[in-house]
C-alpha cells in the first residue's frame, strides 16, 4: 500500500528544484534587466544608405530605443510568486514531517500548509503562463520585433524604437554595436531567452510538487479514517445483580 511518509519525504526534491529555478528566474531577469537599462546602450547612430546632397554625407538616424515593460514585469511577479510558492513548500515539508502533525488536534495546520502550497503554486503557474505569451505577443511588426517612430528634426532623422528587451537585446541593439558593448547585449539576450524558456519548466515543476504534496494529504487522510475505524472500542464490564 502507498504511504504518505513516502510520497512527502520525496516531495523535498522537487521543491528543491522549484526554489532553485525561481530563484535564478529572479536573478536572470534583474541581471538582463540592469544590463539593458544601464549598460547596454540605447542611444544608437545608425549611418543609413541616404546620400544628402547638401552635406554631401550619408544621412546618420540617431536612435533611441525604448523598452516595453509588459512582458519584463510579468517575469518579475511570475519569478517571485514561483520563489514564494517554493519556499511555503519547504516550510510545509518540513512541518508536515513532525511527529505530532498526524494527531487530529493538528488537522487545520495541515489544510493550512497544503492549501498555502498548492494556491501560491497556481497563481505561480498561471504568471508564468502569462509571461511566456506576452514574450510573443509584444513583438512588434519590424524585422527585429519592435515598433518604430521616425521624425525629422533639425535636418536629422530621429527613430524611436519600442522593443521588447529580448527583442532589442537580441535583434537590434547586437546588429549596430561592436566590442564589449556587443557582448553586453549579448549577455542581455542570453538572460531574456533563458527566462522565457524557463517559465515552462517553472510551470511542470511547480505542478509537480503541488501534486505530491496534494496526493500525500489524500493519502494521509484516508490512511487515518481507516485506522479510526479499525480501532477496537473498550469492553464494558456488564454488572450482573444477583436476586
């Protein structure tokens, strides 16, 4: 017969997993986040094939590339629920395991434990859902996944650019940069593609723990109503009153 003890002593690797992947989905996103806020640049000249016949030049597009927020920040509550998610689950591996935790004095602990884990992990899953489509549904409709303003200022074109990071980071900004620069975009783009990816394992690996921590309460308490049927009740003594 399956036993609870178990499935619960075992639900310790996957909530190892699960802190581990959240945790480094939180720190990927601050880290490509900083680089492309303070260390890549976004302020990019772009000699275009336009030959000015009064400069007797090619026309230079000063560039600014502005980031959309929706899908960053989407990751950022999806790595932080997921983090929490997996930490109430260690808290309640480690809780559940106590001796004294089977007793029926302990029955609302034990809801509580279970149902801390198994709501932050879906609220969890569901951000993290959330974040892996609006990674593709913020695209933007240019070649390199972003949208584009052109304006002529001063005798000079300006473009403002609106990309998503992973866009920018990956498509546009390496294109025009050169030397550590380049490298830093590509350290942008290496830490926004592994985040994206990452929302799916974040996903099966918070199911999974969810799910073992889920079958061990049914387990535990079906294991307990049959041992309070199978308990013997105490024989009374009958008192036989001699006439």
């Amino acid at each position: 017969m399956l036993r609870y003890e178990g499935i619960l002593k075992f639900s310790l690797v996957p909530s190892i997993i699960f802190f581990v992947l959240s945790l480094a989905s939180v720190a990927l996103t601050t880290t490509y986040w900083i680089f492309g806020d303070w260390i890549v640049p976004r302020y990019i000249n772009i000699v275009t094939t336009q030959f000015d016949d009064r400069t007797r030049q090619y026309v230079t597009d000063e560039t600014i590339v502005y980031f959309t927020n929706e899908d960053t920040d989407a990751t950022i509550v999806s790595g932080c629920l997921n983090l929490t998610a997996a930490v109430l689950a260690l808290i309640a591996w480690s809780s559940l395991r106590k001796p004294d935790m089977d007793s029926q004095l302990n029955t609302n602990r034990r809801r509580f434990w279970i149902l801390s884990v198994v709501v932050t992990t879906v609220i969890g899953s569901i951000m993290a859902l959330v974040s892996l489509i609006l990674h593709y549904t913020k695209r933007g409709s240019d070649r390199w996944g972003c949208t584009s303003e052109r304006a002529m200022m001063g005798g000079k074109v300006n473009t403002n650019l609106y990309c998503p990071r992973e866009m920018a980071a990956c498509n546009y900004q390496p294109r025009f940069l050169k030397g550590t620069q380049r490298l830093n975009a590509d350290i942008a783009c290496n830490c926004a593609v592994a985040v994206k990816w990452m929302q799916i394992i974040l996903i099966v690996v918070g199911l999974v723990t969810m799910t073992m921590f889920a079958m061990q309460a049914r387990i535990r308490r079906t294991t307990r109503s049959m041992h309070s049927k199978e308990q013997p009740r105490t024989p009374t003594a009958e008192v036989g009153v001699a006439v």
